[in-house]
C-alpha cells in the first residue's frame, strides 16, 4: 500500500519527501543509459528529470491512490508518467523559442547543458517514454485501465490540455490586457490539466466511483489555480535563489497574471480563497484525506 512509501504519513514534508525519493528510484531504473551514441540523449533525459524537485504531481498521483487502496507499484507507475511529462514540459518551455530561460530547478536549463536540439529530443523522450510506462502491465492488471489512463495523460497534456494553455500563454505574452476569465481559463489548461490528471489518476487505478472522480478534480482545479497564483506571487516578489529559476520576467514582458489583475494582496487573498474550496471538494474521504489538504496549503505557503 502506498501508507508504506511514508516513514510518517502524518507529516507532510517527510511524506513528499519520501514520495520523492521512490518516484526518483523509479525514473532512475527506467532511464538507465545505454551503451551507443543514443546514450546521450538519456543522459539530457536524467539530467532534467531528476533534478531537484517537489515531485508535486507524483505526490498528489500517491496521495489520491491512497484514498482508494491502490498498490505502491501502480501508484508509482502512474506517478513517474506524470513527473516524466511535466519535464518534458519544462524542458521545451525553456527553450530559447519559448521562454528562453537559462536557470530551471537551480541548475542551468536543458538546452543550456547540453544543446537545444538535444533538449528537444530529451523533452521527446520523455513524452513518448511517460505512454509506455502507463501501458505497461506493472501499472495494472487491467488493461481498460490502463486505456484510460494513457487517454486522460494524452487529454491532458494536449492541445485541450497543457499544450493549448502554452499556446494561449504565448499569446499573451502579447496582450497586457487580458481579464482575469482569460488568465483563469488559460492556466486552468496550462497549469491545471496535468495537476486534475494527477488527482484523478488514484481514482482511475482504485476503479473509483464517478462522484469520487469529481470531487478530486473538483479539488486539483482549485488546486491548480492556487497553484498558479502562487507562482505568480513567486515572480513578482521571490530571488532566483529561492525559486531556482529565473524572476521578474512576468513584469518584464509586460504580461497579464492574477497579480498584475489582482494586485499582491489580492493576488494572496484568492489564493487562500481557494485553498479553502479545494478542502471542501475533499469531505467525502475524511481523515484519509488530510495529505491532499495539507498539499494545498502548502502550495500557497511554498517558496520555490
């Protein structure tokens, strides 16, 4: 049972923690290099996937597997194919074509370690890598679960998904006057597709009921949008140091986010707002769900 991953469930620092450290031996086994020139694409594909990280996903893919009884073994395939996304993720969206960003997870970018055409193919790896871990029997012994696995990440992370809100993020880069609908409809899709397929996936592999479903993505939707305001927050007002990447780039560019809408106070004052509507969606799993409602206050409270 996942319970044994956690040296102490009731804590949530040493529970993402340890979480952290059985998703990180995983991905390791996984991308192990092999011998041949191809090696150096695997070594771009360690190098970004297990920097130092929160593991956020992965956790919330553990934490809502918990709720449902779900095995360690298929929690954590789950999980690394969501933690292998969203580098993938990061990796292009720190290309000079896109944000163009030298520092990611305090260490220099992808690109900036190796090349931008070997970042790109890092970043391919990782995708294509995250379908075959979900359709791998380890994950499940049902294969209609794993079907619906592979088709929620897929939903997810494309264009109505992850690579739709990139696409509107671009855009906006361009257009300081976006209202908040906008802002909120673009990181619900950008930021907030991969955390609900995160939440939602423990219900998936526990063969959960519909309404337990909704009320997970009910939460991870509040979740993401904290999340993101938070990161916001973050740009505005963190260090380099403290975020391991880069500040200030939102204002610079003159782009549209819930702080430049909302202001710093206002900004903070939504995020709780929502933190407290995420803990609501949760009441029907009880005390089983205390690690997810201490994740969102986390979220809020993060500095990096």
């Amino acid at each position: 049972m996942i319970s044994s991953l956690w040296t102490n469930p009731g804590d949530l620092a040493a529970a993402m923690a340890d979480s952290a450290k059985a998703v990180d031996a995983v991905i390791d086994r996984l991308l192990a290099q092999p011998d041949g020139p191809e090696a150096r694409v695997y070594e771009a594909m360690r190098y970004a996937a297990l920097a130092p990280g929160k593991r956020l996903r992965p956790f919330l893919v553990l934490a809502s597997s918990h709720l449902f009884g779900v095995s360690s073994r298929s929690a954590l395939q789950a999980a690394v194919a969501i933690e292998m996304v969203h580098t993938y993720s990061l990796i292009h969206d720190d290309l000079p074509a896109m944000d163009d960003s030298d520092l990611r997870r305090g260490r220099p970018t992808c690109h900036k370690a190796f090349d931008d055409a070997t970042a790109i193919l890092a970043g391919d790896g990782l995708l294509t890598m995250a379908f075959e871990v979900l359709a791998d029997p380890d994950t499940h012994g049902d294969a209609v679960v794993r079907a619906e696995l592979v088709s929620a990440l897929a939903k997810a992370a494309g264009p109505a998904g992850m690579v739709g809100g990139q696409m509107i993020d671009l855009l906006a880069e361009h257009d300081a006057t976006l209202d908040i609908g906008a802002i909120t409809r673009l990181q619900r899709l950008k930021t907030g597709a991969l955390i609900a397929f995160s939440c939602e996936a423990g219900a998936i592999l526990g063969k959960s009921s519909l309404d337990n479903r909704k009320a997970l993505v009910g939460y991870a939707h509040d979740l993401g949008l904290a999340f993101q305001i938070a990161d916001d927050l973050l740009d505005a007002e963190g260090t380099a140091a403290e975020t391991g990447k880069s500040v200030q780039r939102d204002a610079e560019a003159g782009k549209a986010t819930f702080v430049s809408i909302l202001g710093l106070e206002g900004a903070r004052k939504q995020a709780r707002a929502l933190v407290e509507q995420a803990g609501r969606h949760l009441e029907p799993f009880g005390d089983k769900a205390d690690l997810l409602r201490k994740a969102a206050d986390f979220v809020v409270e993060r500095r990096s």
